[in-house]
C-alpha cells in the first residue's frame, strides 16, 4: 500500500517537475526576445559574409579565411538572416535548458532538475544581457593575470 502511494506522488512530482521546467526554458526563451532585432555585431556579419559564400571561392572556406569550425560555419550558411539567427539561438535556449534538466533529474531528482533549469536558462539568455558585447582582444594569453587585467 505505502509502494503504490509512493508512486503516484512520484509521478505529481514529476509532473509538476516537467510543467516548472518547461515554463524556465519558456522564461528563457523569453529573455532573448526583444533582442530579435539587434544588428549582427563584427563576429556575426564576418561570418555571415563567409557562410553566404562558403560554396563559392578556392578554398573550403571560399575566397575568405575565419579560425572558426565548419558547424559554426554552416549555421550561418543555412539561416539567411539576422532574425532567423536569433530565432536559433531562442530554440537553442530552448533545448540546452530542457537537456540539462534531463540530466540534472536522472543524476538527482526533481530539486536538481529545476535548479540546473533555472541556472541554464540565466547562463544561456546572458548574450542577451550584452555580454556579446564583449570581444576577445580581452582574452588570457599572458601568464600573468594583472597583466591580463590591464590589457581590458
């Protein structure tokens, strides 16, 4: 009796697990939103121009060169826009928030499973809180940190 008790609580839980997780990767959805209209920074125009001509030019990359990989590459060659590049990085909020829940909940129950939720859809929708405003001329290549420091 106790056995079958346990179980139908354990299913609430997961139930209630599943509808709080779906509404964080909603919420984080939510948060890359209103920046569906910002312009490509340097990064994105650069590969935006190698994508578009990937196909054409001598070399795997066409007439132009970027140090990035091909996955990356091929992204920006299969979405035409600016917009539907963002639209990706929504359902890619989406996703990454939903799998890391799934882990979270196999490795450790329902608690874990929204807290990694939450915690991912705060780390995923930080682009749109401008850290991609950033560049890389900030990036650690000196052994020393103050250094590095006050290089940015």
């Amino acid at each position: 009796m106790n056995a079958a008790r346990g179980l139908g609580e354990r299913g609430t839980n997961a139930r209630r697990t599943i509808l709080v997780v779906g509404a964080i990767a909603l919420l984080g959805v939510a948060l890359r939103l209103p920046f569906l209209g910002v312009p490509p920074g340097q990064d994105e125009s650069g590969f935006f121009i190698v994508g578009q001509q990937w196909h054409d030019g001598t070399s795997l990359y066409g007439d132009y060169w970027v140090d990035r990989p091909p996955l990356l590459l091929t992204i920006f060659w299969l979405v035409p826009s600016v917009t539907g590049l963002r639209v990706v990085g929504c359902l890619a909020v989406a996703a990454v928030v939903l799998l890391v829940a799934l882990a979270a909940y196999v490795a450790r129950g329902h608690r874990a499973a929204v807290a990694a939720a939450a915690t991912a859809a705060l780390l995923s929708a930080a682009p749109g809180w401008g850290s991609s405003a950033s560049t890389g001329s900030c990036s650690p290549r000196r052994s020393s940190r103050a250094r590095w420091r006050s290089r940015c």
